[in-house]
C-alpha cells in the first residue's frame, strides 16, 4: 500500500486505518460464516460416520452425517470445506462408507413389524405381551407383540421350499386371500373344505409336516428358545421350537398408520421403515409408522432410502383403466378376453419373472399388444424412467411399437423388436397427471407382441 504525504513529514495514520478496518470486516465477514456452521463443524471434527448421499439428479455427495431427519440430512463436504443441507425431497439414498466391517451373527429367523419393518434376528422370546429379539448386529429390542406381524424361525433369503405355503398362511390369516390353494397344509382338526384361506380370528401357529405346512388357531402364551405354550380352546399345548415354521399374531382391526419417509437398513439385513429420524451423539433414533422407537448404533447404518417417497413404481398403482383389442377382434370381443389379457405386474406375461437380454428384473409392467393401460399420477413428477423390451420369453418372435402419452400429448414412441437391444425410457412427465401406456402391433401378426417395462416408475 503507497504512503500518503503529510505536511509534518510524517506519514498519515487514515490510510493505515482504513486498511485495519478493511481487513477487520474481511475477518468478521469470514467469522460469521464459520459461526453459521459452528455446531455442524463441531460434529465434523468428531470421528463420525462417512456416507455417500446420492439425489434424484443423479449427483452423489460425500462427507460425514452431521444431522439426519425424516426432512433430510446434513454433511460436510471434506473437498469444499462446506456444510452441505439435502433435503428429503432430493434424495434416492444415504449410503455409510466403511473400510472395514466388524461380523454380524448370522440370521436364524425373522420378524415383522406391522408396518412392513423386517428384523434379521438370532433369537426370539416372548412373554406378557412383549417380545425380546436379538438382532444379528448384536443389539436386543423390546417390543409389544400387538405391533409384531409374525415370526419366522427361519432365515430371509436363500433356497426357501415353503415360502409359497408360509406367505399364503401369512396372506390367509389377515383375511387378504380370497382363495389360495392350501390342500397340502389342512389345518388340524379342521372340517372345512380344502383349497380356501380364511381370516384367522386368533393367533395361528404354523408347524412342519411331512407334506408342508399345517396350523393351529389359539393363544400364543410364551415363546421360548425351547418351545412355543399355546393355548387351543383354553387348554395348554407345548410344541417344540424345532417343530414350528413360524407364529402369525391375531390384530382385531388392521391400523391406519402413517406413511413412511425413509427404510433404514441395518448391518446383517434388518429394514425398518422410518416414520421418524433422528441423529444423537452416536446412535439413530428410528421411530417406525407403527410406534416402536428403536435406538441404533450409528455403526449399524448401512443405508437410508427415500426413493419410496419420491419414486412411485407403477406396478404399486392400479391403473385408471385398461383396454385390450385383439389383431383379429371387433367391438363385440368377450370381457374375459380383455380380462385375461389385463396387464401384467411384476412378473412377465406368462407370470414368469421379467426378464430383458438375460437380466431379471423383480418390479415392472408386462403388456401384449394392443393394450392400452392409463394411470393418474398421484402427485406431481418430474420424469418417467425404464427399461424397454420384448420379454425374453417370446423375443425372436416380438415386433411391437410402444407410445407413451401425457394428458393426451406425446411423450416418447418406438418400435421395440425382439432382435433389437432393450431401449431405456427417460422421458420428462412435467405437469403431467394422466399418464397413458401403449403396447401396439408392431411388423407381422401380435404372436410375440408382448413388451416388459421394467423398473418403470415416476421421479419427483
């Protein structure tokens, strides 16, 4: 900085002070910015938990979780020295990054919550109305049994032999099932006609045969890691643990619950679905849609997903309406025409697995042509993603064509062809509230006219 002249030949002190003011604001400026992030800095500095977030835009961002809600999260961002907010509004995933990974016991049974949560646990007892279920990373919970689904005494996962016989257990106990084939599993003592799943009206307790499954209705009184004391017409009965599939709780009336922000993963396969988030100290506090508030050790996080609050598969909507004209058909085609060839969700047309270029998919939408399916959005979405193709069941011989409308307007259309590779649909859906699907005839007759839209869903 020049120095300025003086009449007394000394140098003049303003300039001087006005630096010393500048250079004060400079730093003021600089420590109001810090202060701003003072508490966040304060909890970055600590050994924390490093996550990777990843949003709806296809941007991933990675720092360590600082504050966590069902609104969103908050982490610094280690290259730009900054406090990053994400709302939940933006978030696909928060994913924990870990070098190393201390063993989780492995999985003996599962257990679900009346809001769809699923606990991998290693042991299960219960008695008075409160279960006590160690989970594969360690931790014990209490919850009352009037909030627990059912039990499973066997792992999730893996070869399963019985999980057609134990979900239409499952189903037929909640009264969901209005018929189910179930001639291999003729509950005990029971005269009535095989091949219907009725609503149970007590607990049902599910043991092994030699042809399936079989089931008795009562009271479930205590559960051991030995046995199972079930109450049938008011007497005791003590089955053997070794002997039980699993225990379905009786709820008089299914609850009205609140929707859920977030699934949280847990280390060694735990899923709860969060109602409510919370960071403390070392631990998140989750709060299920059903009531149960579970305190995790931060070093059980795996994974936060909010896809489901900003994503809507649609195979989870029930279309509008549908119509189906056959290639050789006329306005006055039977209704069990149009009825059979109803959309197909989550499974391909033949109800096999969907399947594009020998890749399975477990969500998706499967339409023979010509069909015409429509659904109303329910909210606002900003795009409409997929992977398109002829099912692999039929694809030498598809040749379709494939037109996606809003409110009328068209979006996105294409020739899809079993000799061609699969197509991905990312389309803008802006504004748009009736969403209109068309599997159309394609070259030659509808014999392999069938197109899978996989993974197809809406994106906030």
């Amino acid at each position: 900085m020049a120095a300025a002249n003086h009449p007394s030949g000394r140098r003049s002190a303003v300039p001087f002070f006005r630096y010393a003011a500048t250079l004060a604001g400079l730093l003021a400026a600089i420590l109001c910015a810090a202060l701003v992030g003072s508490t966040a800095w304060a909890a970055a500095s600590a050994p924390g938990l490093r996550v990777v977030a990843s949003t709806i835009e296809g941007q991933s961002v990675a720092g360590t979780l600082l504050e966590l809600s069902a609104e969103g999260v908050t982490t610094d961002e280690a290259a730009w020295r900054a406090v990053i907010k994400l709302p939940a509004a933006r978030l696909v995933s928060v994913a924990a990054r870990r070098d190393e990974l201390s063993p989780v016991e492995p999985s003996a049974l599962t257990v679900a919550i009346v809001d769809g949560s699923l606990l991998a646990a290693t042991s299960f007892q219960a008695h008075d109305g409160v279960a006590e279920i160690r989970l594969t990373s360690g931790m014990t919970l209490s919850l009352p049994t009037g909030r627990i689904d059912w039990v499973r005494f066997r792992a999730a996962g893996g070869d399963d032999p019985l999980a057609v016989q134990w979900a239409e257990m499952v189903a037929g106990a909640a009264g969901e099932a209005a018929a189910a084939e179930t001639s291999r599993s003729q509950p005990v003592g029971d005269k009535r006609p095989r091949g219907k799943a009725t609503a149970a009206v007590a607990d049902v307790l599910v043991v092994r045969n030699k042809q399936g499954l079989d089931y008795l209705e009562g009271v479930a009184s205590r559960v051991t890691d030995a046995a199972i004391l079930f109450e049938v017409d008011h007497e005791p009965v003590t089955v053997k643990r070794s002997r039980v599939e699993g225990l379905i709780y009786y709820r008089a009336k299914k609850e009205e619950l609140a929707d859920a922000a977030a699934t949280v993963t847990v280390r060694g396969g735990t899923r709860l679905e969060a109602a409510a988030l919370a960071l403390v100290t070392d631990h998140v506090k989750v709060t299920t849609p059903a009531g149960a508030e579970i305190s995790l050790p931060l070093a059980d996080l795996e994974r936060l997903d909010f896809s489901s609050a900003n994503t809507q598969y649609l195979s989870d909507l029930e279309p509008e309406s549908f119509a189906y004209v056959a290639y050789f058909g006329g306005k006055d085609q039977p209704a069990s025409l149009s009825e059979f060839y109803k959309p197909r969700r989550d499974v391909a047309f033949d109800l096999n697995p969907l399947k594009l270029e020998g890749k399975t998919f477990t969500k998706g939408l499967s339409l023979h042509a010509r069909t015409t399916a429509v659904y109303r959005l329910p909210g606002k979405f900003r795009r409409l993603t997929a992977v398109v193709g002829v099912d692999d069941s039929v694809r030498d011989a598809g040749d379709a064509r494939l037109e996606i409308r809003g409110d009328g307007k068209m979006l996105w259309e294409s020739a899809v062809r079993g000799t061609e590779h699969a197509l991905s649909l990312d389309v803008s859906v802006a504004g748009v509230r009736r969403l209109e699907i068309l599997a159309d005839f394609g070259g030659g007759f509808d014999a392999g006219d069938v197109i899978d839209l996989c993974d197809v869903k809406v994106i906030r």
